[in-house]
C-alpha cells in the first residue's frame, strides 16, 4: 500500500517545485523587505512578521537559478526550519500536489539546474515533473550560522 505525501507545488524559473506541506507555516504575498548589510547574497533582507523578526532568502539565488522581478504573482512561502522561521520568495504557488511515494524517483544528478543536495526527488505526475525539495538541506552549515544573526 503506498503512503501519499501532500507537497506545496510552486514555480520557479519555469520549473515546478514541491515543498512539504508539513514543513510550511504559512504563504504570503509580497510585502516590502528590509535590506541587511553583509548578509550572504541570497538573503533580500528581513520582515516583520507579527512582531517576529524573519530573513527573506530569494529561492532562486539560492538554488543558483536566474534571478528575476517580482510580480503580483511573487509570494513569500515561511517555513520552519529546526524552530526557526524563514521565508522563501517564488515566482508563483500554485497548488497542493498529492502523490503517492511510489511516483517520486530518486533525483538524477545533474537533472537540473538546482545543486541536488537539496533535492528529496522528481514526482511524475500525468502531466508534469515536480522537483521535490528538502527544504532542511538548502542551508549549509555556515549559512545556517548566518542566518541566526537576524
């Protein structure tokens, strides 16, 4: 019997990505963030989120993938990483994907334009390929560091 998983189907440079649903606090839309000097290159700065300091890390710089503009489409998915709140910009959330296990493959390295260490799986869908996430992989040790300063 295969075990289904719920992930949060978002784009990103054209490719469709999925973040565990469990792993999500909540999605925003695109609100004004406040530069931090010296912090590392994918960090856009910090919010203020109900009285609560959160860094904003562009997903795209981050995986290495072109940067892009913002958009009315633009959202701020927050998540929890070991009991620290961080936000990711996307270009775009688009839905709930359910799929069983047994339709996520291994990644294939080299796949994608993403580093795959932070790469759970590929979910083959009828339609589409969606890159599955670890979103508790994308930070190195030293970028973890970085990040608790805010």
């Amino acid at each position: 019997m295969s075990e289904y998983k719920q992930y949060v189907r978002l784009l990103l440079a054209e490719d469709k990505y999925g973040i565990d649903i469990m792993d999500i606090e909540e999605i925003l839309r695109m609100v004004d963030i406040t530069t931090v000097p010296k912090a590392p290159s994918f960090v856009e700065g910090i919010i203020n989120l109900r009285g609560r300091v959160i860094p904003i890390v562009d997903l795209r710089k981050k995986l290495g993938l072109m940067a892009s503009d913002f958009t009315n489409a633009t959202r701020i998915v927050v998540v929890n990483l070991n009991g620290r709140k961080i936000g990711f910009i996307v270009d775009n959330v688009e839905d709930v994907l359910r799929v069983s296990s047994d339709v996520v493959d291994k990644a294939p390295s080299a796949s994608t334009g993403a580093d795959t260490k932070y790469i759970k799986g590929v979910a083959k869908t009828e339609t589409e390929m969606v890159i599955i996430l670890d979103v508790h992989k994308v930070f190195s040790g030293n970028e973890s560091s970085a990040l608790n300063m805010f």
